[in-house]
C-alpha cells in the first residue's frame, strides 16, 4: 500500500520523480539508490553531528527527497519487488536512528539546555513507533483499511518528520525540534489507534 505525505505530494515528489526518469536510463537499480540514500543520511548525520548544522539539516532534506526514487525508479522499469521494499523499510529505520542520535550530539554539544538525550531517546523511540504502527496496520487489515489514508496515517508521517528534523537541525535548534519530534510521534500512533477504533476499522473478532 502506497502513501504519500503532505510534504513528499507537495514538495518531494516533484524533484525525485524527475530523477527517477534520469536515473531509468541509466543501469541505476532501485536496490543501489536506496543504498545510496542511507550513504547521504549517514553523512547528513556525520556533518550534524560535527557541528555543520546548516549542512546537516540541507542534508536531511535531501534524503528525504531522495528517498522517493528508489520506488519510483523501480516502477519506471518494472523492478519492484518484496526484498527491494523491505531493503527500503529497513535502511528508512536506520537512516531515522542516525539523525535523531546526531541532532542529540548537536544538541549535547552545543546547545545550552539540559539532557538532551532525554528527547532524543523519545524521539527515537517515537520514530520507531509510528513506522511500526503504519506496517502493523496494513498487515493487520488488509484491504480494510480506510480509502482516506490522510485520515489514519496522517499527521506526523515519515516526509513531515524529516522536515522537520532538517529546519530545526539547519537552524540550531535540535534540542527542542527532538521535543517536538517525540510529541508529534507519538500524538500520531494514539492518533491512528483512536481512529481506527472511533472508525469500528478492524474491531471484529479474528477467526
């Protein structure tokens, strides 16, 4: 099931489709760009953590746009398979950890506020939440899933947190973008249970 967040419709699908059709020209496989990609989330966080925050957080972004194209790249030439979506799943969790652990380190390092491996902890594990949270809900319902997509995996989503992440960390402020990361992740997991419930989507009893 494909979703798309306000910010990958609006902003990042229109630079990495371009690219994708570039790249379908080319011998470029969908496996290589998602590697590729995790590579710039990694140097994203490396240059965040030194203290290249402007860097970092141009970095952040670009991932996030990059990260679109692997899928894209994938149907342009009919190579999308279940290894590639997961490969995708998998490095998408550890790109997360990287900026998170590298906005705390900024945060530590030259931010004046008071533990701020406390937030980045939360965001962490805020991150990992509302991924796990949208998989479990397509594996558990299925073709039961509500048509609006915005509605139950909305608010917080991958594209809206990596924004995020990359304002806060060009500006300076990763400490309190942590805090907000961690809010807004898990207001987003209560978000989609308390829908789903509100909805009556999967509450029958399983065979």
């Amino acid at each position: 099931m494909r979703y798309d967040g306000i910010v990958s419709r609006t902003l990042n699908r229109r630079l990495s489709r371009p690219a994708a059709r570039l790249l379908a020209r080319t011998g470029a496989t969908p496996n290589a760009v998602t590697v590729a990609v995790l590579a710039l989330s990694f140097a994203a966080a490396a240059a965040t953590a030194v203290g290249w925050n402007i860097a970092g957080g141009i970095g952040i972004q670009a991932a996030s746009i990059a990260d679109g194209i692997d899928g894209e790249l994938a149907r342009l030439k009919g190579a999308a398979t279940r290894f590639g979506a997961a490969l995708d799943a998998i490095t998408d969790r550890y790109a997360d950890a990287a900026i998170v652990v590298a906005m705390t380190l900024f945060a530590w390092r030259f931010e004046a506020w008071p533990r701020p491996e406390l937030p980045g902890m939360l965001a962490l594990a805020g991150s990992l939440v509302v991924s796990y949270s949208r998989a479990r809900i397509e594996a558990s319902l299925g073709g039961a899933v509500p048509s609006n997509l915005d509605a139950v995996f909305g608010l917080a989503s991958r594209d809206v947190r990596l924004l995020a992440a990359a304002v806060g960390t060009a500006l300076g402020y990763c400490y309190w973008t942590l805090w907000v990361l961690a809010g807004a992740s898990f207001a987003t997991a209560a978000w989609r249970l308390l829908y789903l419930r509100l909805q009556g989507v999967g509450t029958a009893p399983t065979a």
